[in-house]
C-alpha cells in the first residue's frame, strides 16, 4: 500500500514537474504581441504573414491577436477572436502561437503584470514623447478588450522586420532578452504592407475554422450549380475609385507587387489593373471560359457593385450569384474553392485568395494583367 501511494505520488511529481517545465520553456523565449490596427481584414492578413515570420525569426511564441472589424454607424472598432476564422493547429506546425484571451488569462498574469508594460513603436506617435499606444481607434479599443494600459514606450529606431537578408533577428535579441523583456507589445504589426516576398509562403499554414468552411460548402453545394465555376473579385466601391485615381503618381499601390512586381520589374500598376471596366471584365471572363470545360455558374464577391444584372445578361447561359449575407470571410473561402480566379492585382483581398490558391495548385489570374498590347476584340 505503501509502495502504491508512493507510486503514485512520485508520478503526479513527474507530470507537475513537466508542465512546469514546459511552461518556463515557453517564457523563457518571451511574447510578442501586436494590435492589427492598419487597415480591414486583406492588410491585417498581410501584416499577419509578417509577424508570424518575424517572431519565428527572433524566436519569440506569437500573441495571436483578434481580427479588429468595423461596423457602419459604430465609433468603435470590434475586435473577434483568431479562431473565429482559422484554426489554431496549422499554425503551431510552424510556430509556437498562443490566442490572445489565454494568454492574457494565463500567462500574463506571471509575466506581464500591468506595472511592467512597456508599448514598443518605432519613434514616438503623437505628442509627450510617446508611443501613445491607445490613442485613437482602433488602438484604443483593441487594448481596452483585454484592459491593457501601458505605463512606459520603447522606442526601437531604427531596428526593422526583415529577418531573412541581414541580422536584424540578432540585434533584436541582444537589445531586447526575453529575461530582461518577457514581452514586446507592439502598438502597431511590426511587419511590411504589402507581405514582403520572403513570408508569402506562410499562407499555407492559415486554414479556414471548420464554420467558413462548412459555409462556404453549404453556399457551393446548394446555390451553385453542378460544374465548374469562375470566381471573380471586384473592387469598384467610391473609396476604391478614388484610390486608383492615384496609380499614375504612384507605380507600386497597395498589393500591385503581386502583379508588377516589388521592384515594378513587370511595369508600373495600371489604371485599368486597378479599375477595371466593364468590357474589360466581360472579355477577360469569356477569355477564362474558352479555357475551360463544363463551366456553369459565376461567383462575384464585392465591396460595392457585384454587376450580377451585366453579368446575367452578357451570360445568360450561366447562374451569377453571390454570397446573399456580407460576409467577406465566406466570399474569400468560395473564391478560394473555384475552378478558375479573376482578381484585381491591387487589392489585398484578392492577394489573400491567391495566395491561397497558389498553395492549393488552383489557377488565377487578373483583371487587365498583363496589360493588352493590341486593342484586337474578344469573342466568345
């Protein structure tokens, strides 16, 4: 009897011993946790990809914030929690990633105490020598989520993010040891817009939660018709006009680098890549159809004139739908599933569908990309 409980009490030793020690692993490399505070969903997810490289690089575990959403008619930003939209466990094979409630509920009540936390920013945001970390939305509400005041700013001038081509990650660990700073809480995505090139291939490990897929799935299945569909992409609400209306100052423009490339190797973005016209989107349609079999229905996902009426009636053999709630994360994911993709080479939320189909294999293309060289017309 003795022996039993000896037993059992030098095993339960064991395991508290091991999560102990798996805990004080996982401090030992130190947090880094950021507010996505630039931009709607495609900038955020860019800015995403180079975080989760950055903290790979200076081998800190990543605070996987909420995705921070605006409401028309709300003053304040909505902050929803990561995995409302992608799953956890794919991140972790590259990784290690914690959700933001657990890790304010747990770990930072070891290591982030409220009289230890410092904002960290590049120079100072505003007036009093600052990071002024929670000025503004959506800084201060995305903060304010999970009741974090800051009582002192770092400034990390003139340190950067890219880890691959110099030893910025050694730097990053000398000046900042997770002994010394347990956590680096950025006011700001400490990562480039667009994606810079080196972490586009971290796309992979973001994967649709099982509710947008089984949305997605449920909308395919039961409005689509059977047969292949195009997916197409297109920005054209009055913001959007009034962006492109800057492409002739400005050669590389949001996610253009995607088409034209980061060094605009491939030309400056165009005028028509950016908003496209109607005849554009027409022939650039029936051109993806000649090259397809069994096509039988469009899928359109907009921010403003999903053209389902011109759309019908130019192809009136074809089913033209979209998705009957606005809900941009179920449009990426049907877009993602289509047999063909037609997006716009500046919008981030078209970068986001293409890069997810590059890793799937899915062909893609876009709107007046390459530019035409002859004014020769389509037919179907």
């Amino acid at each position: 009897m003795k022996m039993r409980k000896f037993g059992i009490s030098f095993w339960f030793y064991c395991v508290l011993l091991l999560l102990h020690s798996s805990k004080g692993e996982i401090h030992e490399n130190g947090y880094l946790v950021y507010c996505p505070c630039m931009g709607r969903f495609g900038n955020q997810a860019d800015h995403f990809l180079g975080v989760l490289g950055f903290a790979k690089g200076i081998n800190r575990s990543l605070v996987l914030p909420p995705w921070v959403e605006y409401k028309f008619g709300e003053s304040r930003s909505r902050q929803i929690p990561f995995d409302t939209y992608f799953k956890i466990e794919p991140l972790q094979k590259f990784h290690d990633v914690i959700l933001m409630k657990d890790f304010m509920e747990n770990e930072a009540k070891e290591i982030w105490t409220p009289e230890k936390r410092t904002a960290f920013c590049y120079m100072p945001r505003g007036e009093n020598n600052s990071c002024n970390a929670k000025q503004g939305n959506p800084f201060g509400p995305f903060w304010d989520t999970f009741n974090i005041d800051f009582v002192s700013s770092e400034f990390y001038n003139p340190l950067h993010y890219d880890v691959y081509h110099s030893d910025v990650a050694k730097k990053w660990m000398e000046k900042y040891p997770s002994k010394d700073y347990p956590v680096l809480a950025f006011t700001g995505a400490p990562a480039s817009f667009p994606v810079q090139k080196d972490n586009v291939y971290l796309q992979k490990y973001l994967v649709w939660s099982e509710k947008i897929d089984q949305m997605a799935n449920t909308f395919m299945k039961e409005v689509l018709p059977s047969g292949g569909f195009i997916g197409i992409h297109l920005r054209n609400g009055i913001d959007w006009v009034r962006t492109c209306e800057h492409v002739p100052q400005t050669p590389i423009l949001f996610s253009s680098p995607q088409c034209f490339g980061y060094q605009s190797e491939y030309g400056p973005t165009t005028s028509e890549s950016c908003f496209p016209s109607k005849d554009t989107i027409i022939q650039q349609i029936r051109r993806v159809m000649r090259s397809m079999k069994d096509v039988a229905s469009i899928f359109v996902a907009s921010d403003s004139n999903h053209m389902i009426t011109e759309l019908k009636e130019t192809f009136n053999h074809l089913a033209v739908e979209k998705y009957p709630e606005n809900n941009p994360h179920v449009d990426l994911a049907i877009l993602g599933r289509a047999n063909h993709f037609i997006g716009n080479c500046v919008s981030s939320f078209s970068a986001f569908v293409k890069r997810e189909r590059d890793v799937r294999g899915f062909p893609s293309s876009f709107w007046a990309f390459p530019p035409k060289k002859s004014t020769v017309r389509d037919e179907l």
